[in-house]
C-alpha cells in the first residue's frame, strides 16, 4: 500500500509528460495501479496517471483527442 499512498501523491501536481510526438503540461487529476494481470500471469504492473490541461493551455478540438490526457505511462512524466 505505501507504493500507492506515494504515487497519489501526485495528484494535484503540475507535471510534464513527453509523447511520441507532442509534450503536454497539465496537473495530475487520477493516478491509475493496473496489477491484476501481474498478480494473474505475473506479468508487469502498469501505472498511468490523467492529467488535466492547465487554464493556459489552448485546447485545439479538431486536433487533438481528450484522450492524450488519460492513461499517461508514468515513465512519460517530468514534474514541472
């Protein structure tokens, strides 16, 4: 339990995460702990986090999807 009480603690933070192809900065709305596939097949735990645009980010709906907000690989993210 003390990896996710230390991961939640992100929630609330600003944070940059590095993408294929675009780099967003927003604050931690969620952290996500996939691990039943581990504890199933022993295979690796994945954690993502969802993040949330900050106020002076220009969101551009034709171009971009709210779905590049959610489910972030944790090894995406900088703290900011």
């Amino acid at each position: 339990m003390k990896m996710k009480d230390n991961l939640e603690k992100l929630i609330g933070k600003i944070v940059k995460a590095q993408l294929p192809f675009k780099e967003i900065v927003g604050i931690v709305t969620k952290v996500n702990i996939e691990d039943f596939y581990f504890y199933e097949k022993s295979e690796p735990i994945y954690i993502t986090i969802d993040l949330k645009p900050l106020e002076n980010y220009e969101w551009k709906a034709e171009t971009e999807d709210q779905e590049e907000w959610e489910n972030i690989p944790l090894n995406c993210i900088t703290l900011n």
